[in-house]
C-alpha cells in the first residue's frame, strides 16, 4: 500500500473553495443586427478564493449573425491560452481553458 501527497495550497483545513470571478469591458453599450462596426470586448477573469479552480473556462456565444475575429494576447499573459471556436446548434460557442487548475490569485487579461 502506498500513499500519495497531492499538494492543494488550500489552507490549514486543506478545503479548497476557488472564488471565479469575471469581468468584461466593451467600447459600446448596443450592438445592432447588420451593424458593420466591430465589437471588441476586454474580459478579466480571476481566482480570488484559495486553491485551484479546476477546468476553469471561459464561455462566449454568440448569435449566427456574429463573426468571430480573433483573441488578442496579452505578453506574458495568454501566451499559453487555448481558445475553442465552434457552432452550437444556430449559435457560434468560444470556449477558452483558464487553466486547470486555475491557481489562486491568477489574473488573466484579453481582448
């Protein structure tokens, strides 16, 4: 029999309770249906709890009328971010992985 230590960085109680949160930033308020202005969106998304988050994700959909362009990396921030983008039905879904785990105090920015 053998046992093995796996490191949570959860405290004294060793409990992990992650605390996600997640904020966007956008130019405008309304977008309008055959607008052919851009939309661009700033998100900051981190852990503030203690322990990792994980599977942490980022989720965006968008209607069928919407084009997606592209993440914009921040350096020394996203460099490693990997970033899913697919139809779901009549939606359009961007799926990027925040880390797993997304460790306490991370701070992620992108565009």
């Amino acid at each position: 029999e053998d046992k093995a230590q796996i490191l949570l960085d959860c405290g004294e109680d060793n409990i992990c309770v992650p605390d996600l949160q997640l904020e966007v930033f956008g130019e405008q308020n309304h977008v309008y249906l055959g607008d052919k202005n851009s939309l661009n969106l700033t998100f900051h998304a981190q852990n503030v709890g203690e322990g990792g988050a994980y599977e942490a994700e980022l989720r965006v959909t968008a209607p069928p009328e919407a084009e997606y362009s592209g993440l914009v990396r921040h350096p020394g921030n996203f460099s490693s971010l990997s970033c899913d983008y697919f139809a779901v039905n009549q939606s359009r879904l961007l799926v990027c992985d925040l880390g797993n785990p997304m460790k306490a105090g991370a701070s992620l920015w992108g565009a």
